[in-house]
C-alpha cells in the first residue's frame, strides 16, 4: 500500500489532548435534607403565606361584593328609568298641605308652595265660582270626601283634669 508522503509531510502535528480543561462554573441539583430548625422556619413561612392568602381572598370577596352592589344599584336605576319611559309618569311625593270644606264636602290637597304664599288664608272666603277657578290656578287637586273625614275628633284630656 502506498501512501502520500506529500500529505503527511506538509500537515502540522496535532497539539497534545489536555490533561484537564478549565474550570467553569455551573449549577448541580444535589439533594439537600432539611434540619429541625430549618423545618421550623419552612413550616412559619408557610402559615404566614396562607393566612396573606387569606387575607387576600377576603379582600378580594369584599371588593366583589363592592361591585356587584353597585352593579345592583345600576340595574335598578335602569329598570326605574325603563318603567317611567315604558309608563309616561310616574308617582313622587310632594308635601300638600290638605283642606277640607266640609260645607261642600270636598277634600282639596294644595301644593305647599301655594300655603306657604298665604293661599289657605283665602281658601276659605272663597265663592263656588271662586273655589273651581281657585283650585286650578293654585293647583289643586279636589277629591270627594270620605266617611272617616265626616268623624269629629275627640278633644283629647288635659292633665289635671277638666277645669
């Protein structure tokens, strides 16, 4: 067998294998078995975390609670604002001051603002024709009287008896 000698001549030689190679650092799994103590701290670690825990999904029930009563109170809203606009009105309490006529047994119930103004000074000085152009121009709203408005009231006892 022939071999090139032109080949192996011209080749530099290989440098030696090293012995051993520069040390790099790298990070090994070893198992490690927890002392006593260290049990000890893992175990108050550990109920310090789950009452934060618990601290946390308290916080976050009472943030959900938050929400859904707003979300309660807008749902309401929506559906007051739904029954008016379905409806055309609805009913809102004003105070009225109410006066009764016996003589032409009608109950008649004015706005407040219209007393306040010195209306019920005038009321009962008015006419029939009066009373009709009256209730409308100050607003007033004329009901028939009922049988409990015909009872008298009972003058209550004063202390001390009757003198």
């Amino acid at each position: 067998m022939k071999t090139n000698t032109a080949e192996t001549e011209s080749a530099p030689p290989a440098p030696p294998a090293p012995t051993r190679t520069e040390p790099k650092k790298a990070l090994k799994s070893i198992k490690h078995s927890y002392t006593p103590s260290e049990r000890q701290n893992l175990g108050e670690e550990m109920a310090r975390q789950v009452n934060e825990l618990c601290a946390i999904e308290s916080e976050f029930e009472q943030v959900k609670a938050q929400y859904k009563s707003r979300q309660t109170a807008a749902q309401a809203l929506i559906n007051r604002c739904a029954s008016a606009l379905t409806s055309g009105f609805e009913f809102r309490a004003m105070p009225h001051v109410l006066f009764i006529d016996v003589k032409r047994r009608r109950r008649v119930w004015f706005p407040q603002v219209a007393a306040d103004n010195g209306l019920l000074d005038r009321v009962g000085k008015w006419s029939q024709i009066d009373w009709e152009e009256g209730c409308q121009a100050y607003g007033g709203i004329v009901e028939e009287m009922r049988p409990e408005d015909l009872q008298t009231e009972l003058p209550i006892a004063q202390k001390g008896g009757d003198k």
